[in-house]
C-alpha cells in the first residue's frame, strides 16, 4: 500500500519500497528470459513429449507464469506465494536435472530456464520485504529509472553469457544497446579485443535471436510502461516512474488505464507488422523477429545483412510501413482509431513525411551523382535508409561504409532529429525541433513586431508555456553537446582505424538509438568504447535530461552534507 500524501517515512523504510519496486521489475524482467528458454525448451521437445514428468512440468510453468502476474497485482499470503512460485521453480530444477530429460536439453535451454528460475526468486524476495510501497519522491523516481535501466540489460544478458562463454563486456552491449533500441550489436563475426571470437548473427541459435528481438520490443515502450499494465494498483511511486521513463501520455482518464491500452494497442501493431512481414515473404520466426525489432523502432534482425540480405523489395516495402508506424505518435494513432484523420492532422506525422520526402530526393540525387548507383538503386536505397534512420530504426539495406561522406551526412542530420514523442523511436524528436522552430518565429515575431507583442506558443494540439519551450531547447541542446563530447573521445581512439564521417556517423547512432552503422561498431570495440556507447545510448532512451536533474540534486545533497559537517 502507499504511503499516504503527507506521512512520512524512515531511512530504512525508504531503502526497503525502493528494493520492493527494484524486486517488481526483476519479476517482470523475467519473462524476456523465460520467453525464449521455452521457445528453446519446445524445440528440445516437439515431437518427443511422452513422459508424465513432460506434462507436469509444462503444467507448472503455466502455474509460474501465472504466478508472477498475480503476485504483482494482488496481496496474497506467503503459504500461497510459496506455493505458486516456489513450488512451479523447484519442480523445473528437478525435470532440468532429471537423467531421462537431461540428454535432450540444449545448453541454451538449461541456460535460460535455470537462470530465469534464479532471476525470478531474487525478484520475489525483494519484493517480499517487509514493509510498505513508499511514495516516491521526483529524485528518487528518476534515480530508479535510471537504476532499473543500468540493472535490467547485464541480468538479462547473463544466461546467454553463461551459453557462450565469451566475455562478458560483449554481451552487456548487446543487452544495453538491444533495450535501448539503438541496435548497434558486437554479433560481427569478429575477435574482440580479449582475442575471443564473437559469433556472427547468423551463427546464433534461434532462441538467442529471439531474445535480442524480445528485448528491444519490451524497451521500445519501456520496462515501467510494460510492467504497469499488470500491476493492479501500481500507486503513485509507479505513476511518477513511467512519466520519467518518457513513453507514456495519458489516453485514459487513470495512467494505468492508459499504460494498459497502450501495451495492447502496442500488442496490435506487433501483430500488424507481422502479418506485413509474412505477406511480403518472410517465413514465421523471421516475421516474428522483425515485427518485434520493427515497431519497436530497434533494429535488430537475424541475418548480418539485415533486411538487406533478403534482397527483397517487397520486404523492404514492409519494412518502411513498420518504420514508419513505429515512429509515428501513438497518441494520435489510437486516436484516428475512431477518427481516421486525426493522424493527418498531426504536425509531428506531416513534418516527418516532408522530411521523408525531402530525404528520398536529396538521398537518391547523392546516391546516384556520387555514389555511381543507377537510378533505380539510388532511389531504392535512399528511401529505405533515409525512413531507417529519421525513424530511429536502424534496419538497412546498403553497405553505408562504402556510401558518400554527404549520404552519411544528411542520414546523421535525420539520425539527430529522429521520430515522434509518444513513440518509440530515439533523437531529439520531431515536437522538439518543431518548438525550437516556433520559438525562434516567435522571438523574431516580438523584435520585428510592435512593442508589447506577446509570443504565443502552440503546436499542434498543445498550448506551451516558456517553460517548455526551453525545456525542449535544453534538451536538443545536451544532445549535440553529448555527441560531441562522444565524437572526441572516440576519435582520440579511434582515429587511426577508422574515417572521421565514420566514426561520427557510429557515435550519433549510439546516442540517437539507432542502431546504423559505418562499420566502426562490433566485437573489436575496445571495451572503453563500448561502455561510452553504451552510455550513450542509455542517455539517449532516457532523453538525457531527468539523468541532468538527478545529477544536480545529488551535486547538490553532497554540498549540503559537505556545509554541515564543516559546521
């Protein structure tokens, strides 16, 4: 239960709601391990699932899943809770061990399911502390936030370290960048710099892509945002996470309500975006992995050509429909559901098809003058680069390390600008850019103007205060100026390897989520590179700014700690 708008709480008791709250998203996070150990679980057994021990356990993982929802979203006795999720995780222990199953499992399998069983009861128990839910505080909201999306990506990377045994820095990048959605990936084909050698994407086992798909799918609307639809009463402390978290906008008259529309209405264009993929030629599972990386806006895909390796356009076609649809506004989507020209209506989805447009005819001239493609190429390869990279998705389909330094160019520029707010995609966004445009007409507007004039701040559908209006100047502001904090440093390491526009291009892809590369990210990254790409990218999801306003306010707790001491 939450505390109540006025009580106050201990240093323990706080300590204790933040691990309760920490325990929850544990709990939820389990599944995007349990998901693909069962998948792996179902191959190991298809066709071959004779035994009464095979049913009771398939049984009991119904019962677990079950469990870990119910537990979340009501108060139940521990006797009960012992029952629902011990019992089910000691009885998938024993069938794992069993010396009749245990020749039929893959490596892969036990990895997931017996880590999923670990993560899962580390989760429980700190969500068993005693104590109550507190109220968070703004601070410690964001703190959270940013705690939940530095813990999450390593524990969901453990069992596939634990199956390929290479070190561990390579998996935590691909984890970190997977849940971002900046779909930047060390799966090469390459030796790392500890003289390892990383698999390429296509020498992976299918359960491991279908983990890295998972998990872009669950960051592209938010480990809070997910999580809050299976919570039933998720309190106030939950409210402030997901607002922090940047993926939400109320729909509904409660934010549960919303966050609960939101994950089916998410769901839905899932199943859209599959059906498009199956359509136009793919086969299931690939359908399956795309739909997930597509309208989550990530980028991953199964082979290391990406969607270029099918060689189809009828799959690219697709590919730009699921883009597009991940980086548009889900606000004004769910809205045109009953009024079909909402969405046209909406200045975030008409400035990003002038974009489109601009970019296909400026892409497909420099393609086609510079790149020495023909026209038909040219043309084929801008568009679906220029929606990849404006949409934040990171798909492609040209080699872009052999491509001109001004295509490169004009894709950053996109990279930077990126999709809507309310969607999946990364970059400032396109409501930003539009802000930043409508504050400089205004401020042009007052000196040119009588004296007295008023700037008036409307976009779209909203009204904006000042406030606001510098809030989204800050914001694209601390972006170029991460960029370039990013693009000196990896040029002081990098210089000697790679072009500059490359080594650019690779920095503003980590930072803008996107996942576009030049060829400078992989397996033989140092590893200091990757840990500022992957801080990059965890600025980017969370839009830099609540990461600025929890550092100022612990700079600012320590100074006053500091002063008293001194007293």
């Amino acid at each position: 239960m939450e505390a109540r708008h006025g009580e106050t709480s201990s240093g323990l008791e706080r300590v204790i709601g933040l691990l309760r709250y920490i325990g929850k998203m544990i709990m939820f996070s389990s599944f995007m391990v349990f998901v693909p150990g069962f998948y792996s679980l179902y191959r190991d057994l298809r066709g071959s699932i004779i035994l009464t021990l095979d049913w009771m356990l398939l049984a009991s993982l119904v019962i677990l899943m079950y469990a870990i929802f119910h537990n979340v979203r009501s108060r139940i006795t521990k006797t009960t809770a012992v029952v629902l999720v011990f019992f089910p995780i000691a009885l998938l222990l024993v069938w794992h061990m069993h010396p009749l199953t245990l020749s039929r499992l893959s490596d892969v399998t036990l990895a997931f399911n017996l880590y999923g069983a670990f993560m899962i009861t580390i989760g429980y128990l700190m969500n068993s502390l005693s104590g109550r839910d507190i109220s968070l505080r703004l601070e410690e909201a964001i703190f959270l936030v940013a705690l939940l999306w530095v813990l999450i990506p390593p524990l969901v990377a453990v069992p596939v370290y634990l199956f390929l045994k290479i070190p561990f820095i390579n998996l935590w990048f691909e984890s970190v960048n997977g849940m971002a959605g900046t779909g930047l990936t060390t799966f090469t084909g390459e030796v790392d710099p500890h003289g390892y050698y990383v698999p390429s994407v296509e020498e992976l086992p299918k359960p491991i892509l279908l983990w890295r798909s998972l998990i872009q799918w669950v960051g592209g609307i938010g480990i809070v945002v997910t999580s809050m639809a299976v919570l039933a009463r998720p309190g106030l402390g939950v409210i402030l996470l997901s607002q922090v978290e940047g993926r939400l906008e109320r729909i509904e008259p409660s934010i549960r309500k919303t966050a609960v529309q939101m994950v089916k209405f998410y769901t839905g264009l899932t199943l859209l975006s599959f059906i498009l993929f199956a359509l136009a030629g793919m086969d299931v599972f690939n359908a399956v992995a795309h739909a997930l990386t597509g309208i989550s806006t990530a980028g991953f895909s199964t082979n290391s050509g990406s969607i270029g390796g099918f060689n189809s356009l009828s799959i690219e076609i697709a590919a730009i429909i699921v883009m597009f649809i991940g980086a548009s506004n889900f606000y004004d989507m769910y809205k045109s559901l009953r009024k079909p020209s909402f969405i046209i209506r909406s200045v975030e989805f008409r400035f990003m098809l002038a974009l489109t447009v601009v970019g296909i005819v400026v892409g497909t001239f420099i393609l086609f003058i510079q790149g020495g493609e023909s026209l038909e190429t040219a043309l084929r390869a801008a568009s679906f680069q220029v929606v990849s990279g404006l949409t934040t998705t990171g798909f492609q389909s040209y080699d872009l390390s052999e491509a001109p330094v001004a295509f490169k160019f004009m894709l950053t520029i996109l990279m930077l600008i990126g999709g809507s707010v309310f969607s999946t995609a990364g970059g400032i966004k396109l409501f930003r850019i539009l802000v930043v445009f409508k504050a400089f007409k205004e401020e042009i507007r007052k000196i040119t103007g009588p004296p007295g004039t008023i700037a008036t701040y409307r976009v779209g559908r909203y009204d904006l205060e000042e406030s606001d209006v510098l809030r989204a100047i800050l914001v694209a502001v601390l972006f170029l100026l991460i960029a370039n904090i990013g693009l000196v440093y990896t040029m002081f390491r990098l210089a000697d390897s790679y072009n500059v526009d490359d080594i650019y291009f690779d920095t503003i892809s980590a930072l803008t989520n996107i996942g576009l590369s030049a060829g400078v990210a992989g397996a033989s990254l140092p590893d200091d590179v990757k840990v500022l790409f992957m801080t990059m990218s965890t600025l980017g999801r969370l839009e830099i700014l609540p990461i600025l306003v929890l550092s100022f306010k612990i700079a600012k707790s320590l100074r006053r700690n500091m002063a008293f001491k001194s007293r």
